[in-house]
C-alpha cells in the first residue's frame, strides 16, 4: 500500500485496522458530524457507538444497557435513520442494526448471511435480543410518561471510569418536551431481517468495512446493491482512510484525496 525507505505498510495492516471496533465508531463519528448543518428538508441521520452484548452481560448489565437507550430514545425522536452497530461474539462479526423511522420498523443487515448454513442465524438472534431489550424500555418510558411528569425527578445514568452511576435530575424544559413527544408518538417499531442485504466474498474479512460502506450508502440516499462489487470494499477502505486523513490534516476534501 506504501513504501518508504525503511518500512512499509502492506495490505495486511489495513485490513487489520479497519476491521478494529475503534474504527468503525471513529468514522461513524465523522459521519455525525457530517450531519451537522444539513438543509431540514434532507432526512437527518445519527451513527451509535458500538454495541456488544460481552460489555453489558459482564455484571450489571442492566443498569449498564441503559446508557445505551437513554441515548438511544432521544436519537429515535430527532432523527429519520439512527445506525447501530452490534459486534458480535467478542469480535467475531460486525453487524448493522437500522431505524428506520419513514418505513416504520428496524432492519438487520447480515453480510454473512450466505456462509452460515444453519436455520437459525445468530446474528440475527443477538440482534433480536437486543430489539427487545429497545421496545420494552421505549414501552416503559411511554407508559411511565405521567408519573415523570408529576413527580418531576428522572433518573439518568452516565459512566465514570468503568462503573455506571445513576443519578436523580430535576426535569428540564427539553425533558418535558421530549415526554410530550413521547406520549403522542408511536414508539413500537418491529424489526425484520434484511434478506437481500449485500453478501461477503468467501474467506474475506469484511464486516467492519461493511457495516461502513452499507451505512455510507444509506445516508447518501443511495441503494445498497444485493451483491457487493470487485472493488466495493477495496474502494471503501480507501475512502475512509482518506476520510482520516483529510481530518487529520484538516484540509481538502475526498474528491481533492481521491
């Protein structure tokens, strides 16, 4: 990919850093950022950290998964698409989790669907689990609208080091409003699979790149091909590490990069 005088970088080195966690929440970062200042006529995006079911089942688990839905309750009212990404199995597999707030329901893109061989995909099945951890705490934020509001205090929970702390807050002006939003909207989103979602090349380690590239497409307006391309993915790497790049230099552009 590069060569110096002394050292080089090869294929192998990319492939290893962007299939890291790190970079995939890094570029769904920019891509956060890309949102800001969109015209209020363009549907408006939002990118979640990673999440994994290891970190939340290690202990307090539930008081852990609640960090994830406080931001995630208030992503769902302020935007028409929120991206989740779900790593699986320590590391295993990246998969991507859709709001998708003009259809109705979330989607689950697996680009392993092909290579499983099983009935049940576990992917999915993870991806499900995490669904209804989402529709029973959007169900009880609903359903305990008025005593929030009576009673005024509400109950939100940060992270400090690597504990969760919880802590009472008076309600807020935006608090108020977003549980009379809340009260009227329609906040049961079923959640299906995508079945024709875009496949992996046999013994190629894509995921990380994938879940980007799917999530680029989609925000761009753009549809996601059923089969990925020769150069889908070779072309995605090198799009987001110019995307890095140009960040770092804090110059140019991706059509100046390119």
């Amino acid at each position: 990919m590069w060569k110096g005088e002394h050292c080089a970088v090869i294929r192998g080195d990319i492939l290893a850093l962007l299939n890291e966690g790190g970079v995939v929440d890094s570029f769904f970062e920019i891509l956060n950022e890309d949102q800001i200042g969109i015209p209020k006529d363009h549907l408006k995006s939002r990118f979640m950290p990673t999440f994994a079911w290891d970190i939340v089942d290690e202990s307090n688990s539930a008081v852990k998964i609640y960090i994830y839905l406080e931001l995630l309750l208030k992503k769902v009212r302020e935007n028409d698409y929120v991206f989740f990404p779900i790593n699986h199995f320590k590391g295993m597999h990246y998969t991507l989790l859709v709001f998708n707030k003009q259809s109705g329901w979330w989607e689950h893109y697996n680009t392993l669907q092909t290579k499983l061989n099983m009935y049940v995909d576990p992917y999915f099945e993870e991806a499900k689990k995490l669904h209804v951890k989402i529709s029973d705490y959007f169900k009880y934020m609903k359903d305990s609208i008025s005593r929030k509001l009576n009673e005024n205090p509400i109950c939100k929970h940060i992270m400090k080091g690597d504990k969760v702390q919880t802590l009472l807050y008076t309600l807020c002006h935006d608090d108020r409003e977003f549980l009379m939003w809340l009260r009227q909207t329609n906040v049961e989103y079923p959640l299906k699979a995508n079945i024709s979602c875009s496949q992996q090349f046999p013994n190629i380690y894509d995921c990380g790149v994938a879940v980007m590239y799917i999530a680029q497409k989609k925000v761009d307006g753009e549809l996601v091909e059923g089969v990925f391309s020769a150069e889908a993915m070779k072309n995605m790497r090198a799009h987001v590490l110019c995307r890095f790049i140009i960040i770092n230099e804090g110059d140019g552009s991706w059509e100046k990069e390119k």
